[in-house]
C-alpha cells in the first residue's frame, strides 16, 4: 500500500513478501538457539583464536591476540593471501 515503508520500516510493513517452508521443523533444525548458539559461538571464537595464532606472523601475535585471550579488532587483517582463503575454506565455507 505504501512503498515508502520499504524504506521507513523494512522489518515491518515493508516487507514485499513472506515466504515459509512446508515442514518448518525440518527447516528449524538446523538453528541453533539459546545455550546451544552460546556454546557453537564460543567454540568457533576459540576456532579463530587458534587459527590466527597458527597463520599469523609470531611478532604480530602479541597484537592480534593479547595475553592469549580474544582477538582484537582488525586482528585477521594480518592475514596474507593465503591466509585468507584459508580463513574463507575453514570459516565461512
């Protein structure tokens, strides 16, 4: 009725359309929600803090990965080339 709320409210009345699955339990299973999404997120934290201390360079270690604990921002940035497309195989698929 308005397209100006595609722009004023795209999570809302903006919607063009909706789309749902045939078996929605099927299609949900896949989600991980609550205590479960906590423990898949720490865990591939811990993934990345492993990967960048095994790909990047042992001066910038202490940079991107202080006292051993969580990577700073910007931190994959001293990833080289292959560095990335490893990052790209392991993490994003």
């Amino acid at each position: 009725n308005s397209p100006s709320s595609i722009e004023s409210d795209p999570y809302g009345s903006g919607w063009l359309a909706s789309v749902w699955p045939v078996e929605h339990t099927e299609a949900l299973k896949s989600l991980k929600v609550g205590e479960g999404a906590v423990a898949w997120l720490e865990n591939e934290v811990q993934r990345f803090v492993e990967f960048l201390a095994c790909k990047t360079s042992p001066e910038l270690v202490g940079a991107t990965l202080p006292d051993g604990a969580r990577p700073v921002v910007g931190s994959a940035l001293a990833l080289d080339d292959e560095g990335w497309q490893e990052f790209r195989n392991e993490f994003v698929g």
